[in-house]
C-alpha cells in the first residue's frame, strides 16, 4: 500500500460548534457546511496542506455510513500533531486554541527528547499536540 492519506475525519456532536472553533477560533479555511442537502451529508472540510484536508462530519453520521454503533468517545485513541518552527510557536498556538475554546490538558513545556510541546482538546474532546522538534525541518 502507498501511503495517500489526504483526509482525516473526526467525529463530532455539534457540528456548528466545532466549524465555528476550527473556523474563527484557529483560523482553518474552509468553505463552510456542505452537503446538508443530504439525510447524512453534513460535513465540513478545512484545508490543512496540499493534498490533505481535516473534515469534520457527525459521529451519528459516521456511524450510520460505516454500519457500526456510536460508541463513547475516548480521547486517548489518538493524538493528532502540529509541528511548529520554534518554541514560540507552540506558546502562540496553544494561546490562539484556549482563547477559541479549547482545554488546554498539557500547558507547553520542554520535552525529555529535546522538543518543546503542549496539549489540547477541541470542543469535542480529540487531542492535538502542538510540537517543536528541533530535529525536523518544516516545508512550507
């Protein structure tokens, strides 16, 4: 298999909550809701880089599409990882997601392989790291 991952979905129990804080809170592009048209097509889509997109899509929904039941969330079944370019960078990101709403779970700190990184959950609880490695190069 080629890894071709461009779309990364999370489940979410209000989507407008969740549009309006990763819209206006951290500043993701997005076109807004689409496909409400459809009995179980509302989703959102932001642009992270080219070639993948965070989509944001009722955990109701989710589980209507994949014949699976909603189950409780766990917000320890995954992290998902911003990297940064400088410790600054971690202290501004994790401020910009307090003030739009976020739980702050680990204020930023200093890492024991040498990073520097902090925790945080959206409205729906999934955990973002927001990491400086200074063994890795940023692409923009």
């Amino acid at each position: 298999m080629k890894p071709r991952i461009s779309v990364i979905t999370l489940g979410v129990d209000d989507l407008n909550r969740s549009l309006e804080f990763y819209r206006d809170g951290l500043g993701l592009s997005t076109e807004g809701i689409i496909g409400e048209e459809f009995e179980h097509g509302a989703v959102a889509f932001f642009d992270l880089q080219p070639s993948l997109k965070l989509a944001l899509w009722n955990r109701k929904d989710i589980a209507y599409d994949t014949k699976l039941g909603v189950t409780p969330a766990s917000p320890t079944d995954f992290t998902i990882g911003h990297n940064v370019g400088s410790q600054e960078e971690v202290d501004m990101v994790m401020k910009q997601a307090e003030e739009a709403g976020a739980t702050i779970v680990v204020p930023p700190h200093e890492t024991f392989w040498g990073g520097y990184s902090g925790y945080f959950q959206d409205p729906d609880k999934h955990v973002w790291e927001v990491v400086w490695n200074p063994a890795w190069e940023l692409t923009e």
